[in-house]
C-alpha cells in the first residue's frame, strides 16, 4: 500500500486582471474554493489511477476540512489517518491574473501541528505502507519521524517542496528525493553545480548528499532521474496545456503509487511523467487528475 504523509489545505482562488501590488487593492472575480495542499494532492492523484492509498494529515474541524474529507473519500483515499482539530484547516490564498500567473500565501493552520506523536500513533498505516510518501508542507520534525517509522523494507518518496534544508538522516532515506527545477537550485544553495544549466549536473550534486536516488521534473521536458544505476531522461508527451497546477502533485503521487507496486524507478517515472502531461490538460489540481486510461491514451513525448 501507499501512504501519503503531508498538507491538506483549501484553495481559495480569486480571479484579478492584474496581481496587487504593495499597498494596492483590487477588485477580483468570485471565490472559488478547491481542495489542495501538497499532500491531500498526491494521495488524490494516486487514488484515481487506481491506488490503495492512506492519507496522513490534520485539517480543522471546519467547513474547509470537511471539503478535504470529501474529496479524499469520493477519490477512494482511506481517510483514517485524517485527523481533525488542533486549529483551523490550512488555506491557501490565491490570485490568478489574466497570463495565468498566481501570488500564493499559504496560511497552514492544523498542518503546521501535525506532530511526530500523530506519525508514532499511525503504526498500522506505516506498518502496510510499502512506499510512503511526504513533501515539506508539514513540521520538518514530523518529516523526520517518517523517515524514523519506516517499515523494514518500506521506500520513503519525499517531495522537496516547498524546499528546505534537509537532515542527512532525511536526505539518507530519500528513494527518490523528487524536485522540480527550482527546487533542485534551491537545495543545491551555493554548491557549484547550481552554476550549470544542465538538470544532470544537478541531479549528480543532489545524490552525493545522501539520497539513493534523485528525480528532477522538467515541466514540458519531462522528468531526469539519478540513482545507482546512472541517468536517465524520459520526455514528457506533448499536451495542449490548459493549467499545470498540481501537475507536479500527478506526478509524484503516480510516481510513489507505481515503486509500491513493484515497478522499479525507470517504469515508474515512464509512468508519472505521462500523468503528470495529463494533469496539464485540464482545470484545477485535483479536479485535472487522470484516470488510468487517460494518461496510457496520450501520445509519445
Ligand atoms: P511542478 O508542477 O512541481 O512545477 P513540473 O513543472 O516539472 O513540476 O511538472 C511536473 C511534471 O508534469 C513534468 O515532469 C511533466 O511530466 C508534467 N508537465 C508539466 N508541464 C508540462 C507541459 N507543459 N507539457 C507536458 N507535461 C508537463
């Protein structure tokens, strides 16, 4: 099985001809309300390809957190793990302008309070999870108790993102660290590689700090991954783009549901680079996730 550890957060989404700037108001289009939050995503992303997938998380006992319930279950995620209370449901405030450009403010309430308690008392989920996955929306301290709860033989898949400095005991545990090309700059800091141009450069650098493997995105380029047993690139299909929010999201989530499976990182990543070009051709985050079928019917990249 796949656990997601991670945020749940809602969207709240307004429309602007232009962004504010400091100081400025504007008036914007409707609010529009979305489940989201990294983590709440992923689990969605590889439940509608067909995952048995948990969800680990805090929402709010609020309005908001009932919207993330809801989606999680109509997608088929178990929502045992979803903990309620402990301050409100995390959001995210977002402006859309007219190039579809956003300014984000994520306000993370309840994520910001799941604690390495709530990891040490979801025994069960991380004893049946052979592949668990996290990004860094929640407390770095609560990251470092996943790596710490793994079942023996279990897979950590970790989403550095947003990115942050990483413990070597976190960074140890990474099979694979999964970064888009910001992030990837972001965690190399000052380290020469960031210098170059060239994702294998960065996806070198990244794995000498300790993951056993790395997987850099690369947007409509596709995704380079980085391990033991060398390099690879897989190219992305061409879409008709529509919004690449969450396609990052879609592609971890199939990346982590294909390695519990069995896959190893080449077909896995084959895998979540055609569901994540699917994610682009669509609406919204969630609501742009594909089924099984609809990522194996795109072209070749
Ligand atoms: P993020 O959403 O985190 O910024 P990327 O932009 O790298 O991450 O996108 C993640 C994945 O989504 C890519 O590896 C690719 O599979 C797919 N993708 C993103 N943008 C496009 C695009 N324009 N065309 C096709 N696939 C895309």
């Amino acid at each position: 099985d796949l656990l997601v550890v991670g945020s749940a957060n809602a969207d709240l989404v307004i429309g602007v001809d232009r962004r504010p700037g400091a100081g400025e108001t504007v008036l914007g289009s409707g609010l529009s309300v979305h489940p989201g939050g990294k983590g709440a995503n992923q689990a969605v992303a590889a439940a509608r390809l067909g995952a048995r997938v948990a969800l680990l998380a805090r929402v709010g006992a609020d309005a908001h957190g009932e919207l993330l319930l809801e989606s999680q279950r109509a997608a088929g995620v178990d929502t045992v793990g979803v903990l309620v209370g402990d301050g409100p449901t995390g959001v995210a405030v977002i402006t859309v302008d007219g190039a579809g450009d956003n300014s984000i403010v994520v306000s993370p309430g309840a994520n910001a309070r799941l604690a390495p308690q709530d990891i040490r008392a979801a025994g069960s989920l991380l004893a049946a999870a052979r592949v668990v996955s996290v990004q860094l929306e929640i407390p770095a301290e609560t990251v470092a108790e996943v790596t710490r709860s793994l079942a023996p033989g279990a897979r950590l898949v970790l989403n550095a993102s947003p990115p942050a400095a990483l413990a070597p005991e976190v960074l140890a545990a990474c099979d694979p660290l999964v970064v888009n090309e910001h992030e990837a700059l972001a965690l190399l800091g000052g380290h020469p590689a960031g210098d170059s141009t060239d994702p294998g450069t960065w996806a070198s650098a990244l794995l000498s700090r300790g993951p056993r493997s790395v997987v850099v995105t690369l947007g409509a380029a596709g995704a380079l991954a980085a391990g033991r047993h060398g390099t690879f690139t897989v190219p992305a299909p061409r879409v008709t783009v529509v919004d690449t929010t969450g396609a990052g999201d879609a592609f971890t989530g199939a990346l982590a549901w294909r390695l519990s499976t069995g896959d190893g990182l080449e077909a896995a990543v084959r895998y979540a680079v055609r569901v994540g070009a699917a994610a682009c051709a669509g609406a919204g985050a969630q609501s742009s996730f594909p089924r099984a079928g609809d990522a194996e019917g795109l072209g070749e990249g």
